[in-house]
C-alpha cells in the first residue's frame, strides 16, 4: 500500500495523521504552513555553503555536536560498514552557523518546532486512551524549550562512479528521536519498509512534508508507534550527477523527560549512541 498524502487543512487531517503513523511510521502533508519558495530558497542557500571551501571553518565540535561534518567523517547507519555517502550540518540555536545563513535557518527552526508541537498534539488527541495515560505528560511538552532538538541540513554529493560497492546515500536505519520533520528533499531517493518488507517510495513532491515517528515515540507509546526503517537510495543516469539537500529536524524531548519504566531521554539517547560507537 503506498503511502496516503494527507490534506493539513482537511478537517480529519489530525485523525488520518495519526492513523497513518500507526500504521506507517510515517505521515505526508500537503497545505501545511510552511511556504515551498521558503524550502528552495534555503536548500540553494545551503547548496551554494556547501559548495564552498567555506564549510571547513565550520567543522563540528566534538562534545556538543554543532556544525559540518566531512564525507570522510559521516556517519555508518547501526549495523552497517560502510559510511554514507553524504556531509551534512547540525544546527541548534546556540551552536555554530554561519552569519549568512544564520536567520533564515533560525526562523525555519522555530517555525518547525511550533508545527512539530501541533503534529504532536495531534497525535495526542488521537491516541488510544490506554496508551495515552501512560505518557509521562503531553507529547508537546516533552519537546517545549529544549536544547537537543537537532536540525541536519544534508548534502548528499553527486555520485562519482568511485563510490564503495554497496554504500547508500543513507544505509537502512531508524530515527532516534521523538518524531522527525523532514521536507521533501530537492530529488527522490527516500524509501521506507513497509510491514511485508517491501521498500516503498516516499512521496516527495517538492513542498511536501513527511513526518516519521522516532525510537523514542515507539518507547514512549509502548510500541504502538512503530519507528520505521528508512534509507535514502543512490540516483542512476541522469539523477546521478545532481547533488541531493534535505533537511530532518529531529524533535528530541528534555533529557529530563521520562520516555518509560526503563527510561529518560537521556539515558535513552545515551544507549543508543554507545551502540552506535559515536560516545
Ligand atoms: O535525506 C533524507 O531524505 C532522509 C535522511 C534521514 O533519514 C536521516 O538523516 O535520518
Ligand atoms: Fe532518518
């Protein structure tokens, strides 16, 4: 079954969302607040930084996280061995951005973050009571006033023919967060797994929103909110001599936040990155 395209301005757009993270992991949007011109605009801005030689004052700081990370440093999905074929930047509002960059990508942060709560309510209001008492306090609230909300801008280059045997733009693997907002990228390649194993195509009309649910909303919601296992695939003819730009926000709680019996966002995070050998 392919993936339904959910009208925001519908009047049962929030019920219908909710169903299809349910059953998906995933939901699309259409007629959602936030402008394509808006998303050009910053994946050609952000095309041009990475583009320029300028990105190597930017390299990302170690501890805290914030900034560009080299091809040669990206990241190796959980259970692979073989880098993606991708660089990227992690933007959070106190950390490093560059001057001319700086305010558009903190307005598309903020403006992200505040759709993000509405979704998020959304699914509050149309969870199942029994899985809904036993969310520690609302969805919203878990992401209100955080500082681990992450921001990826990528840029995955155009393949060069040289690329390792089997690598991906990005490796099969699941968000660990709360919920993730990821406009539709400037080309396709995204695909999810499906309950029969099948990969499906992600919409991706440009100005598109698609929506996934993160390890920690499955934690969180008992796994009545599956986390649903994603990648981006590699471009042939044509396609493959363009760049691609997308733009997750990750939705992280507040370390403090109490995902279950077993844990806190923190110790959650903390688990997973120790899996994955980045702490
Ligand atoms: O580039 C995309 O479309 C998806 C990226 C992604 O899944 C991630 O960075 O977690
Ligand atoms: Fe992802």
């Amino acid at each position: 079954m392919p993936l339904e395209t959910i009208d925001y301005l519908h009047p049962n757009a929030a019920q219908d969302f909710t169903r299809s993270l349910r059953e998906t992991g995933f939901g699309v949007l259409k007629n959602h607040p936030i402008p394509a011109e808006r998303l050009q605009s910053i994946y050609a801005n952000w095309q041009a930084f990475f583009d320029s030689e300028d990105k190597h004052n930017y390299r990302f700081n170690p501890g805290p996280q914030d900034g560009f990370f080299p091809a040669d440093v990206s990241e190796t999905a959980k259970g692979h061995k073989l880098k993606d074929l991708k660089e990227y930047y992690h933007i959070y509002p106190w950390g490093q951005i560059p001057d001319q960059l700086r305010q558009e990508i903190l307005e598309y942060y903020a403006d992200a973050n505040a759709l993000a709560a509405e979704l998020l309510d959304w699914v509050q209001e149309h969870s199942p009571i029994e899985i809904k008492t036993e969310f520690s306090q609302p969805l919203s609230q878990m992401i209100a006033n955080s500082e681990q909300t992450l921001l990826r801008v990528l840029h995955y280059p155009p393949l060069t023919g040289e690329e390792p045997e089997g690598a991906l733009r990005a490796a099969a693997h699941e968000d660990i967060n709360l919920l993730t907002v990821l406009p539709a990228a400037s080309e396709t390649g995204l695909q999810v797994l499906d309950k029969n194993q099948k990969w499906l195509d992600v919409p991706c009309d440009f100005g598109n929103l698609i929506i996934n649910t993160g390890d920690m909303l499955q934690e969180a919601s008992g796994h009545y909110f599956p986390s649903t296992t994603h990648r981006v695939v590699n471009p042939s003819g044509e396609a493959a001599k363009h760049s691609r730009i997308s733009m997750p926000l990750f939705l992280h709680p507040r370390p403090d936040v109490v995902l279950s019996e077993r844990y806190t966002a923190y110790s959650y995070l903390q688990e997973r990155l120790r899996e994955l050998g980045v702490i």
